[in-house]
C-alpha cells in the first residue's frame, strides 16, 4: 500500500495529480484548519498570456475553521462569470472542447460544501485521467483529530497498512524518516521535473493549474506528463 495524504485544493498544480497517480490510496485533509491566502479555494490560469488568479468565495472562512466546516457561496451569477472567463481564456486552445465540458460540470456541481465541492472536482479529473488511486476524506474515517502533525499522518499510515508514504519534496524538512522507518514505513518526497508545453504562441507561463496542461495537451500527452518526476529520500 502507498499513501498520499494532502490538503484539498482547487484545480491544483500537475504536481498534486503526480503525487495521486504514484500511490494507491490518496487521502484529502479536510479535518485541518483553512489556509488563508493558500490554493484551497484559488488557483491560476493563462489569461491573455499572464497568469491570472481564480477564487471560489467562501462564507466566513477562517485559519480558526475546519476546511470541511467552510461553506461556498453558491451565486449561479458569479460561477457563470467564472465560466465565461475560463472560456475566453482558453476557447482557442485545442483540447477546449473536450475540457470545457467537464470543468463546467464541476462548477455547476451546486455543492456548497467546500471538502465536497473539491472532493467531487478531483474525482472528476483523475477519471477523465484514468488515474486509478483511490480517493477518501480523512474527516470519515480516521478519527483521531488529538494527534498533531508527522504523528497523525503516520496514525494514518498505520491505520491503512501503509509500506510507502510519499509527500510533496516541500515537507522534506518537516518529516523524520527515522521515525517512519521505525513504524516501517517507507518515507519518500516527490519532486516535480521541469514540465514545458506549447500554450499559444506566448511565453511559456509555468506553475498553473491543471486546467491549463488539460486543455493544451492531449490525455495521453498529460498522462505522460504525470510521470515525470522523481522519487526522493
């Protein structure tokens, strides 16, 4: 069993589905606090060659809130603009007219639960990529909220059988591969390679969402693109 254990996030980074493409089980965070000013409810697009900020609003969200206790504000007005502006950003692209489709189901899903609404989202993503992990809310199963951070992902590990735990390269620091060694767990850290492709005929424009690799590259162009990264101890 490999286990990956991260926040939910909004159309994330291709490095979030390398990470869910390399496991078997993908765990969503979302009984730990909110992150202001983080990619939960936000992430980039190309727009007019630069990258531009998109944001789900959120009621009353708080660093003092639970993600799965934070509501979206379902204003069919502001998804519709939303639409409009990924539709002009990327009409011209060649993979629009299978991706526009699916992005919009997902912001017209009407979920006002943020965990669900991004839980649903990247369901949708990784079976449009044939990614076959599986997908589960650590807030249903895992009860153990007392614990605190390395400690509690490796009462996860435990509580799944789990031999590997891959992490994001960002946490290299953070985690104690002698702790999880002990448990015998293997510890290892994904590092993204350089990923370029053709969008437009503008500057490459790196670290946007996975919107903007889906719709300039093909299924198996992306699926491709999952794999380039390396495994780190």
């Amino acid at each position: 069993m490999r286990l990956a254990i991260m926040q939910p996030y909004l159309f994330p980074y291709i490095g979030y589905f390398q990470l869910m493409n390399a496991v078997d089980k993908f765990v969503i965070y979302d009984d730990v606090n909110y992150i202001n000013r983080g990619w939960i409810n936000r992430n980039r697009i190309l727009s007019n060659g630069k990258a531009h900020m998109i944001t789900i609003p959120l009621i009353g969200a708080s660093q003092n809130k639970l993600i799965n206790g934070i509501t979206i504000i379902q204003d069919p007005l502001f998804f519709s603009k939303l639409l409009r502006s990924v539709s002009e950003s990327y009409k011209k692209a060649p993979y629009y007219s299978e991706i526009f489709p699916l992005i919009e189901e997902i912001l017209l899903c009407k979920e006002s639960n943020l965990s669900e609404f991004i839980h649903f989202s990247l369901i949708k993503i990784k079976e449009y990529l044939g990614i076959p992990a599986l997908i589960v809310k650590s807030s249903s199963i895992y009860n153990n909220e007392e614990l605190k951070a390395q400690n509690r992902i490796l009462d996860i590990c435990k509580k799944e059988n789990a031999l590997h735990y891959i992490n994001p390269i960002g946490g290299k620091d953070i985690y104690n591969q002698e702790l999880f060694e002990n448990n015998s767990i293997e510890l290892s850290f994904i590092k993204t390679n350089e990923i370029v492709y053709s969008q437009f005929k503008n500057d490459f424009v790196p670290g946007l969402s996975i919107l903007d690799i889906l719709m300039f590259n093909s299924v198996e162009q992306t699926k491709r693109l999952l794999l380039k990264y390396q495994l780190i101890k």
